[in-house]
C-alpha cells in the first residue's frame, strides 16, 4: 500500500511475495488474494493471532469516523490515502449515504487496487469519487492532484489508516503528516490508525511477527508507540476519546476489547 514510486500499475504487479493489500483482504475474508498472501497471513496469524481482530477493528473505525465526520461535522470531501483493496462499507459508501453530494478520493499505488478500485469505487451520482496512483511519500503531488476533484479552501477529511506504518522514518512520517494537513483549511480532520508494539493494549507479539513480516513480504512495516503516534497529532485537536485502541474509538459500550493498534480522529483549527 502505497509503496515505491508511482509507475505504471502492470509493471510493478509481483504476485510471488506477499503483499500488504491482498494479505489484509485475506484476514477481512475477502477474495482478492493469491496462495501467497494466504501463506504469509496464516503464518503472521499464527504468530500474532490478534491480528485478524485488528483487521476488523480498523475496518470498523472507518466507519465510525466517516459517520462521525459526515453526520455531526458536515465534511463533504474526503483524501483517502492507503486505500487497500475495495471492501464493503469503503469511505465513499459509507460519506454517500449520509450524503450524496459527498467527494471522496482515494490514493494509493498498488496495481492491483489500481485495477479494483477503478471498477468498483463508483460514486453516488450527486458526489464524485476519484482515484490517483500516487506515493504517500510524495504529499506534494498527492495534494496538487486531489485538487482536481477536491475544493481544498473548503473542510477535507485527510484519512490516513494504517498507512504511516510503512514509512519506517519517524521524522519523514511526521514530516508527511505535516505537509498534508497544512495544505487543508481550518474545519478539516486527520483521521489515523497506527499498530503499536506497546503491551498494555496486547502489542507485545507484533515485533516478531512484523521481523517475520519484513523477511518474507512487501511493503516493510513498523510499529510506534502511543508517544510516537500522539505526536502525528501535534497542532491539532483530538475528538473525544483522543488516541486510544482503535476498537474503543466511540464504539458501543459493549466492546471494550483494546486492539494494539491506535486510532484517532483530530481537527484542526
């Protein structure tokens, strides 16, 4: 998910080593996956069994955001970077039904999500939704293109989940953040998740699993903890509850199982 440079989408298709987009399709149940996605998941699950749960949490979080956004904010318009593999509930079905008019665009630079999203990110016939192949690595370009679709002097819903964890340089991550959120004006939101190596939210396994991770698929990942993730946060204003495990975010009072990994949603002013 975005990772490498944002070149044509059938030369970069390796369908011999795992990769994030089509192993994470694999834990949410989905279909677009190859035996080596499969192979790699089971092994990582085996290791970490959490991580199918963190998976459905963070799909669930979306939702919840992009409600949150919509309905109680109003915001219109939504930069999805790190798309991954079309699934159910994706953030412009989810803005849409609150609001058709909604605009939504979606970033990343995997081929294969490239091909999927292409055919099945259709937009509500009042809104738009967009696509662009594009390095998250690049937020100079992500901004200059989202533009075309995106009234940017207008509030935006900047949704970077489970994406930060493949830029392995803290600094060049925040700087990233950084570069995002000051080209949005005042009333837009950063809405981020983040796995964590911490052991009070069941982190401990994730070390092993992700060395396992980065010897056997692509993109190379990282973990951070809640220190490292709050500080992507800095200038802005947290939405209560703040940071907090993913799975708790203004869940139903019912769930209360934490994740390792953080979520938040953050605006700024």
């Amino acid at each position: 998910m975005t990772e490498g440079s944002a070149t044509a989408g059938p030369a970069r298709l390796n369908t011999s080593v795992a990769h994030n987009a089509r192993v994470w399709n694999y834990w949410i149940g989905g279909k677009d996956n190859y035996e080596v996605d499969q192979q790699v998941g089971e092994q990582v699950a085996g290791m970490f069994p959490v991580i199918r749960e963190v998976a459905r949490a963070d799909r669930e979080f979306l939702a919840r955001a992009v409600t949150f956004l919509a309905a109680e904010r109003g915001i219109r318009q939504f930069l999805d970077i790190g798309t991954g593999l079309p699934t159910v509930e994706n953030t412009h079905e989810i803005a849409q039904r609150i609001a058709p008019e909604s605009r939504i665009v979606y970033v990343d630079n995997d081929p294969i999500v490239l091909v999927h999203a292409r055919s099945l990110l259709t937009s509500a016939p009042e809104g738009v939704t967009d696509y662009i192949d594009a390095d998250v690595r690049d937020p100079d370009a992500i901004v200059r293109r989202a533009a075309d679709t995106l009234d940017l002097t207008r509030p935006v819903a900047l949704m970077m989940l489970g994406i930060l964890n493949f830029v392995l340089d803290t600094g060049e991550a925040r700087d990233i953040v950084r570069r995002l959120v000051a080209a949005l004006p005042s009333g837009s939101a950063l809405v981020l998740t983040h796995p964590t190596y911490d052991g009070d939210v069941g982190g401990e396994g994730n070390r092993a699993a992700m060395e396992f991770w980065n010897a056997h698929a692509t993109p190379p990942i990282t973990a951070r903890s809640r220190t490292e993730i709050a500080a992507f946060l800095e200038g802005l204003e947290p939405v209560e509850p703040g940071l907090v495990p993913c799975s708790q975010w203004r869940a139903d009072p019912a769930v209360v199982a934490p994740v390792p990994q953080f979520g938040a949603v953050a605006v700024k002013r």
